[in-house]
C-alpha cells in the first residue's frame, strides 16, 4: 500500500516534467510559418466572395506559361471599387505571407459594372502552394480564417496525356431555357464530329432539360458547372446595359469562358467556344479531328481558329417533311433537321466569328476572339468549316429562293436520327 502513494506523486512529478519540455522545446507558430495547420474553409462552389471586397473568385489556376507568375485567379471585379489585394497561399504544410496581386480587368466588359478580371499571383519563395486566397492585407494569419481555392492545372500534362482531343465550352444557360430537341441532336452531333467532352455553365433551364443533362452527366460526356451568378449580383440578359440592363454581360459569359479554357488547359488537346444553339461544323471532313489535322499541318504555328457564324433561319422548313418524325413531337424545342436553308452572310457589316483554341496558347479570350494569346489566329475559309446555327433570322426580309440550300446535317443522317431517339429514350423524354 505504501509503494502504491510513493508512486503517484512520482508519475504526477513526471507527467508535468514532460510537459514543460514540450511548451519549451517544440517550434511555436511564426507568422508565414504556421506548421501543420490546413485551410479552413476550401471553396465547393463557383464562385467565391472576397472578404471585405465587392468582387468574386471563380476559379485558381497554377501558371506554367508566364515567368514570375505563380497563380491565375479567373475572377469578377466590380469595376469601381478596386483596391490592393494581397495572395495568401498555402504551401502543403505552412503559410506563406500575401504577396502584392497584379490585377489585369478585360478589355471586354460592354459597360457593366463587373468586369472578367485575372489576377496574377507571384512567385513565392519556399512555398509550393496548393490552395490560394486573395485578402486586403498581407498577413497570412489574417487570411487563415478566409475561404480559399484549390489550385487546378498543378501538373503540366503533355498532350499525349490529355483526356480529351476535342472539348466544347457552352456559356451560360439561363431563364426557363428548354429547347431539348435541339440541344440532344446538336450533343449528338457533335459526339459523330469526334466531340470527347461538353462543358455548360448553369445558371438555370426548363425542367426537361436540366433532365436531359443529368443523363448526359452520368453518361460522362457533360460536366454541368453550377453558376449561381444572380445570387451575388442582378445579371444581364443582354450585352448591353443601356438596353438590358444589369451588372455583368450575358450572366458572366466572358467569365464563364475564360474559367472553361483554364479548366480544360490540360485536359483537352482543342477547346470549341460557341454558344448551346450552334454546331461548329466541317464541310470538307468527315470529322473535327480530320479537319484540324490538316489545318494545322497548313498553319503549324496557328493555336486559334475563327469558323464563321452562318444563321438557319428556323421560320423556313424543308418541304418535304421527311423529318417530322412522331417520336419527336412532343419533345420541346427546334428539329435542326428541318431548317436547310441558310443566309448568305452580309459581309459589309460586321461578321462575328465563334473559335477553336488551343487553350496552352490562350491567356484571355472574349465571345468572338482572343484578347490575348501567344500564338497565331488562323480564319477558316467557310467551305471548309462554318457554324451551323438554327436560329431566328438575321435577315428576316428573305425569301426561301433567296436562301442557300444546306443539308450538311443529313449527311449524318443514319447515325444521328437513331442516336438521338436513344439519348431521349434514356433521359425518359421520348413519349412513344
């Protein structure tokens, strides 16, 4: 009984001598150097609000291409409030101090009061960073308790190992827009063109066709971006302000864009930047990656392609009715196949242009061009490739007789028409 009360002080002695030798000799938490510690809030979402700002972080994307640049932060800024920014990263296992963000606004903003906005982060000495914040002051332990954003593109791929040859960036969908046979026969389409991969930036759409997404996302050929743009800020429906109103073009089209080259920089060998109602098309190949073969053989030092913007008026119809199939008829939106009949484009007005990029070349793209890129920009000739675009007219005075024959799309006729009945089918949207 006597050892037992001997020993019990001695473990209680022992006990706080191990303690003062941890307090006294383990390394304590320097500015700049925290160790072991891990972000706190790591963003899930698309867009990200900056503390103590009116601006926003869309996505982070590590640098290969500039000298002295670390990081690329694809960004919204409002133009009239734009301050000293500070990067804070964090570097695996500690912090790194913010170092000065050079802030580069797009040309391109129509007026709007937000802005597609780069921010470029500098190289920081001993820190490989994973995960970067941007804060009004310097002081990482500031910072800690911000909301970062993982660092995409760490690894520069080499294009034999990239998991797409061809990958299409549709902007934003908005509204109650709904047109799914339209939307069907153009992924369709485009998986016969030699498409791997289709990107869409949703803000909203109709209930029949959020369905027809999700079908296609399990399928694993669309990645549905979630973008809540109306939740910060009262977007545009437009592109200009005076006439629609709003903070920022088109529900952040530009923004969308641009995030969809750098999400893709080193997943897809091309990048296709159009819109959800048009099919960038070739009309002397079989296939896109024909086509771009040769192209690029022609023009090796060429890394962004214009393919003209040709309008199918959809008020005009094929006579024959060949098309008008019954399974169709009560799934909603515009049968492509229907309208051959295209406008002559009016060359003495201005004639916009829609692209394939390669996306290592791109540094900042707008709607239809580049803004800056490092390579050359080729015009594909329209005989060889042009945009076929099922729309309401451009030129709306003009007769069928005054309209160009245009039957492209049959040409895939045997595959598409079952292709698409079997897409409808599976996303429970064909009433037999």
């Amino acid at each position: 009984m006597m050892v037992k009360r001997r020993t019990f002080p001695l473990l209680i002695a022992s006990a706080l001598a191990v303690m003062v030798y941890v307090i006294f000799t383990l390394p304590r938490s320097q500015p700049g150097n925290h160790q072991h510690l891990y972000p706190h809030h790591i963003s899930d979402q698309s867009i990200t609000p900056v503390n103590d700002t009116k601006h926003f972080m869309v996505g982070a994307y590590k640098e290969h291409r500039l000298e002295g640049s670390s990081v690329r932060i694809i960004s919204i800024f409002r133009r009239d409030s734009v301050q000293p920014l500070y990067c804070v990263f964090y570097c695996g296992t500690h912090w790194a101090n913010g170092t000065k963000a050079e802030v580069q606004m797009h040309s391109d903003h129509f007026g709007f009061l937000f802005v597609t906005t780069d921010v470029l982060c500098p190289k920081h000495p001993d820190c490989d960073p994973s995960h970067v914040t941007l804060a009004i002051q310097a002081d990482a332990e500031l910072a800690q308790n911000q909301t970062f954003l993982r660092i995409q593109n760490l690894v520069k791929k080499e294009e034999e190992e990239f998991q797409s040859n061809f990958t299409v960036c549709w902007s934003n969908l908005f509204g109650d827009y709904n047109n799914v046979l339209q939307v069907t026969q153009t992924l369709e389409m485009y998986k016969l063109l030699g498409v791997q991969h289709v990107v869409v930036y949703n803000t909203s759409c109709g209930p029949d066709l959020e369905r027809l997404l999700q079908s296609y996302t399990q399928e694993g050929f669309v990645e549905v971006v979630p973008w809540p743009i109306n939740q910060y800020m009262n977007p545009s429906s437009g592109w200009q302000p005076s006439e629609h109103g709003g903070d920022i073009h088109y529900y952040g089209q530009l923004t969308t864009l641009n995030d969809c080259v750098y999400r893709n920089m080193y997943q897809s060998r091309y990048v296709l930047l159009n819109d959800i109602d048009e099919i960038i098309t070739p009309y002397q190949h079989q296939t896109l990656p024909q086509m771009m073969d040769v192209i690029q053989r022609q023009n090796p030092k060429a890394e962004v392609f214009l393919i003209e913007n040709h309008i199918f008026p959809k008020s005009q119809f094929e006579p024959s009715g060949r098309f008008e199939r019954p399974t169709w008829r009560d799934v909603p939106g515009i049968n492509i196949m229907e309208h051959i009949y295209r406008e002559e484009p009016d060359y003495r007005i201005y004639h916009p242009s829609k692209m394939i990029v390669r996306p290592r070349a791109v540094e900042q793209t707008s709607v239809h061009s580049v803004l800056r890129n490092f390579g050359q920009t080729v015009k594909v000739p329209p005989n060889v490739c042009h945009i076929i675009h099922v729309r309401v007219p451009l030129q709306g005075g003009l007769t069928k007789k005054e309209l160009h024959e245009d039957k492209r799309v049959w040409d895939y006729e045997r595959q598409l028409v079952p292709n698409v009945d079997k897409a409808l089918e599976k996303a429970g949207l064909l009433r037999m």
